[in-house]
C-alpha cells in the first residue's frame, strides 16, 4: 500500500550531508523549464560565475556536473589521465584511497604518498616521489572526510608546477566552509560536492579547471572513456556561443545550487568563512573541555567545518550516535576505515553551522555520556564554547 513519505526532522551534524537552506529547498520546487531554454541558460552562467567565486577562480570551465561528489572525481580522472600516464596520489584517509583508485581505473599507473590517518601530507615525500618518474598529474584531498584534516596546499602545488604535473585536488568537503582561493594556491582542476558547506541537497558535483587542463583534455590522443562525463562534449554545452545538447540536465538541482551560492553570496564569503572558523573552534574547544581528544593533534591542520574526536574508553559507538539521533534528532557520523567505532565525526556545515547546534551537541553529549559513565567536568564543555562564542 502506497503512503505518502513523511520523514523526520533532524539535524544534520554529520560529515554530510548537512542541513539544506530553506531557500534551495523552495528553488527545488520551481516550475521545470526546459534546458535548451534561453532563461535556463541564463541560469546556467549565473551559476557558474557564483562557482568561480566560491572557488576562488576565473576559470572559464566552472560547471556543476550532474552526479554527486564522486562524479566529480571520476569527471576529473577520465578527462585528464589516458591509459599509460602516470598519477602521483596523496593517500591520509578514505577518499584519498578513492582518489587512487578512479585513477587506476582510468588507466593510470599510480604511485602513492602516504600519511597517517589524522595527519597531512608531509611535501617533502611528494618532492621525494615527484623526481623519481615523469607523472601526469599529482592528485590530492584539500579536505579529508575520513579524518578532518585540512591540508595545506600550496607547497605541494608548487612541486606539481616544477615537475611538469597537473595538480588536482578533492574540494568536496572545503568548498564553502574554507578558503580554496585555486588561482592562488596554482590547482589546476578541482572537484566539489553541493551537500556539505554549499547547504544544497546532494546532486551536483562543481568543477573547475584551467586553462593548462582544459587543453589536455580537449588534445588527447585517445578517446574519454565516459561518454556521460566527456567534458569535450559537456563544455559546449556549458559554454560557447552556441549550446549543444548532451544530455538533460538536472535543472531543479541547478535552481537549488544557485540558490545555495547566492545565499553565500549575500552573506559575503569571508562572513561565511569566519562563521565556519569560529563555531568550529567552539565546538573543539568544548570537546577538549569535556576530557576527550581531538583526532589532528595540530590545530593547524584541523577542519573547521568538520571536527574528529576520539571515542573515550568503554563508550560504545553505536549507543551514543543512537541515543543522539532518538533523544535529540542529531546525526552525527561514525569512523570509516581503520578509524571505524574509535572516532566520532561531527559536522557544523553551511546551514548546520549554527550556535544553536554547537550548545545543542554539547548538551546532549553532556547528558548521554554521563549516563553512560563517563567522568568529567560537567557544564565545562558549554562553558569553553561559549567563551568563544561570546567573542565577535
């Protein structure tokens, strides 16, 4: 028997997807155009200029492609690598190892750097690995949602521009919760998901790539393996004086994308940055006040929009993020990999990214965790958040 969905309310504080504005909520719900339609199109570079702005670029192919994050890993892989080229991939958690594995199988012979999860990648072994063999590319996460590590850039960049390589990079979980700035830092091509700091209903995958890229793409040798994310094909669809048809766009997905852009927009992307930066020290302060340990030792190179903590001793995992989400409507997210059951992932993403929800994490925390035994210093995780938020 049929019934009407009817799901519940929560509040989304996990590693994504995060709360989605009301306002690309309602754009979802706009009457369908058509995609060949000239006030479509005008949606279309309207949506991309807002893409260069939160990518921090004035790349001309800055498109959303149609499929979540991973299509834009997999958009970037099979446009840039033919069988043969070699890829140079930095591995510190889960989507790094994924990084390396779209690229294996878009033809490459990968070679890997590697660091501990919670830790980023040290430059000198990419260095060390970049002179040994003429590599095609060198690929990295800016934001690793395994782990919460924010990885600095521009070093590694540099040594992608010395060694002849394209440098690309994983902006899924940065992109609108921290400065990507691609023109600066020298990325090359750059993949992204709407569902996390974007505040959009997963769907889209933004990219963006240079110039240098895009003249690889458009001079290979060999055919692009996907016919459905041949950017060859795709960009005379997203520019050009003329549109050619690919295939249908996803186009309430699109309306919700602009609208989510245009709400950073509004709020001004350095406001939006300062938000992201300032709850998450809250909420990683209260952490630490409340006796646990973050996972990424430096504070350097720890995700404001994403923070990581270890699990204490004797807390069952499964019976905290339970009692959250029945007592509190709060999903927050487990460990994946070899940190699965020892850490918990707690998202304050785009629209989730309110003080409402620091207090409100860390009240329930409070709460669960005493019942369940564990000792500390009741109201000190509030009381160290709230010494940050106090602050303007």
């Amino acid at each position: 028997m049929y019934k009407e969905l009817n799901p519940p309310v929560r509040i989304l504080m996990g590693p994504g997807p995060s709360d989605a504005h009301p306002k690309t909520l309602q754009a979802q719900a706009l009457p369908l155009i058509g995609h060949m339609d000239p006030a479509f199109v005008q949606v279309m570079n309207e949506v991309a200029d807002l893409l260069r702005e939160v990518f921090g670029t004035k790349n001309k192919l800055t498109l959303p492609m149609s499929g979540t994050g991973s299509a834009g890993m997999e958009t970037l892989m099979v446009n840039l690598i033919e069988p043969g080229d070699k890829a140079l991939i930095c591995i510190n958690g889960l989507f790094g190892q994924r990084m390396a594995d779209s690229a294996g199988r878009s033809g490459a012979e990968v070679t890997v750097v590697e660091a501990p999860w919670g830790e980023a990648i040290d430059p000198a072994q990419v260095a060390e690995a970049a002179a040994k063999d003429k590599f095609k590319l060198i690929g990295i996460v800016h934001a690793e949602t395994s782990t919460g590590v924010k990885q600095p850039l521009e070093e590694i960049s540099k040594i992608a521009e010395d060694n002849g390589a394209l440098f690309v990079v994983d902006c899924v979980t940065s992109i609108g919760g921290v400065p990507i700035q691609a023109d600066q830092v020298g990325i090359d091509a750059a993949f992204a998901g709407t569902q996390k700091c974007l505040s959009a209903p997963p769907g889209l995958a933004p990219a963006t790539f240079n110039e240098r890229a895009v003249d690889v793409i458009m001079n290979r040798k060999t055919k692009i393996q996907s016919w459905y994310l041949d950017l060859q094909m795709i960009a005379k669809y997203w520019g050009g004086t003329k549109r050619a048809y690919h295939h249908t766009a996803p186009i309430s997905s699109i309306f919700a994308l602009h609208a989510a852009l245009g709400v950073i927009h509004q709020e001004g992307l350095e406001n939006v940055f300062a938000r992201h930066a300032r709850l998450g020290k809250a909420l990683q302060d209260g952490l630490e006040a409340m006796g646990m340990e973050l996972l990424v030792r430096n504070p350097d190179h720890r995700l404001p929009d994403l923070t990581t903590v270890r699990i204490p001793e004797g807390i069952d995992d499964l019976a905290v993020r339970s009692r959250l989400l029945k007592d509190y409507s709060i999903e927050i997210g487990g460990g994946l990999g070899v940190l699965g059951g020892k850490i918990w992932r707690i998202g304050l993403m785009g629209h989730s990214c309110r003080e409402r929800n620091v207090v409100l994490v860390l009240g329930a925390l409070e709460t669960i965790l005493s019942d369940l035994g564990y000792k500390f210093d009741k109201g000190a995780g509030l009381a160290a958040a709230q010494k940050v938020l106090a602050q303007e």
